[in-house]
C-alpha cells in the first residue's frame, strides 16, 4: 500500500512573504530527507520560481488551454533538491475566477493518482489568502490540506486577512474542513510586532509556530532566484527555516480557530494603536525629543 502524503497548506495576504516562507520550508523539509511537491496556487504562478533558479514553468491552466487535456507528469517540474513543483495557474486576463486554476489543478492530480504514484511525503500548497474566491478555498473546504498555516506580519491588513481565514476554517470545520494548525510570524523585527501578533493569536485562540525575522539574506538570495536554504545554508535566517521545517513535521493536531468579528477587531485593532502612541509619547520623553 503507498503512504499518504500529509498535505499542508500556506495562507497569506500578498506579498506578505508567504511564498518566500514556502518555498523555504519546501526546500528545508526537502534537506530532512523527505519527498515533497510543492503546488502553487497563486495566478502569478511564481510561487516556485527559487526552487528552480528564477524560472517559471508551464501552468496547469495554460497546457490545459494549449493541449486540450492534461497528463499531470507534463505539468511536474524537478527543482532545489528534487522537489516536484506545479503551478496551477490562473485564467486569461480579464476572463474567469482566479480560484479555477486550483480546482481544476487538484482534480487532476486527484483522479490521476499521482501523489500516490509518487509516494509523496509532503504536498505543500501556496495559497493567495486575501481574494475572496471560491477556488482559493479549496484547500479547506475539501478537506485536501490536513493542516493550514498563515503567514502573518504585525500589519492590521495582514491580521485582517488572517482572520478572515479563521472565518473560513470556522465554517467549514464541521463538515471535514481543514483545521488551523497556527500562525508563522513573519518579518517580525520589533518587539511591539511581536507583542501584536501573540495578542492576536492568544484572542483568535491558535498559536505561533515560528517567528520570522526580516532579513537581508533573503533578498540576497532571492536575486539569485533561490531559496535561503539553497544560497546560504548556514545562515542565521536558513536555522530559522529549518527549525519551521522541523515544527511543521512535528505537527499532528490543528484546531478550530476563533475568529474576530468586524467590529471586535477593528476595536482590537484600535486599542493597539492608543498602546503603540503611549509608547512613543514614552520613548520621545526619555529621549528628551519634544513630540508635536
């Protein structure tokens, strides 16, 4: 009998580093020994552009476009490690639901067998988390992911589109839905994000499972079109990753979160700001700095 893979998927608001985050815990669990794929799931279809020197690969959607059908070993590329890296793919500009390129996506791979064929350890999927589209909840309403991640920063619009995912999981957690297995904090450099972030997640009732500094490396090696963990393994943010990779393997239990309403966390949202002014205000005195 073939192993099932465990199916993790990563949420996040754009360009809040989440396919950075990815491709990274792609490329970390990878060095742990284990067989992963990694499916991107963002029309931009460059979530796995650093498992494989800067280049992009043909979509699921663009070949079924071109072709007519699908083989999925024609849509499979080999990257950073072996990592088996797919891209779902978007519609044509202007035309269609951004989520379609998923669904299709999982289908074929679903009735095509191939993460059995392939005996997968791990399939990683890299999900835009701030369109509100039916395809990009997939992932948790099928039940396909056993556990979901968010990357989150301290930033009000990062939170509020984590918490929207709450929303999601919440609803669908009683009918086989993905469960949340808790928040990678990502680009926190201050103390005061990273008392937000914990205040957020003690609030939504899940966890921290990484702390994610901001860091020159990571621009360093995404210019070279590669991953921390392939440019610079030895680096402080490269540990970073793969102490992530080693808490995501360790993970067995995701929880229904509890998610803010509207109203509670734009006023959660509000007395983070009067804390952040009174420290300010407390800082410029001590530094004797007069504050207008």
């Amino acid at each position: 009998m073939s192993k099932k893979a465990k199916q993790i998927a990563i949420y996040g608001k754009g360009g809040i580093g989440k396919s950075t985050t990815t491709s990274n815990l792609s490329a970390a669990l990878s060095k742990m020994g284990y067989k992963v794929m990694q499916f991107g799931c963002d029309p931009k279809s460059d979530s796995t552009n650093t498992l494989r020197n800067g280049t992009y690969i043909p979509t699921v959607l663009d070949t079924l476009r071109e072709k007519g059908s699908v083989n999925a070993h024609d849509v499979i590329f080999q990257g950073f490690n072996g990592i088996y890296c797919v891209e779902a793919g978007g519609p044509s500009p202007g035309v269609g639901c951004a989520g379609r390129g998923i669904i299709t996506a999982v289908e074929l791979f679903k009735q095509q067998k191939i993460f059995e064929e392939l005996e997968l350890d791990y399939v990683i999927y890299d999900v835009l988390g701030d369109v509100v589209c039916g395809g990009f909840a997939v992932p948790i309403r099928e039940g396909i992911a056993q556990h979901v991640f968010t990357v989150s920063s301290g930033d009000f619009m990062s939170i509020y589109a984590s918490n929207n995912l709450f929303k999601g999981i919440k609803k669908y957690s009683n009918s086989g839905g993905a469960l949340l297995g808790g928040i990678i904090a990502n680009s926190i450099n201050k103390n005061y994000s990273r008392d937000i972030i914990e205040d957020f997640a003690a609030r939504t009732k899940t966890q921290i499972v990484q702390y994610v500094p901001r860091s020159i490396t990571v621009t360093q090696s995404e210019l070279k079109g590669k991953t921390v963990i392939e440019s610079s393994p030895n680096s402080e943010q490269a540990l970073v990753y793969k102490d992530l990779a080693a808490r995501i393997a360790a993970h067995e239990e995701s929880k229904t979160p509890s998610p803010l309403e509207l109203d509670e966390l734009r006023q959660w949202a509000a007395s983070w700001s009067d804390k952040l002014l009174a420290l300010e205000e407390i800082v410029a005195a001590d530094s004797g700095v007069v504050s207008i």
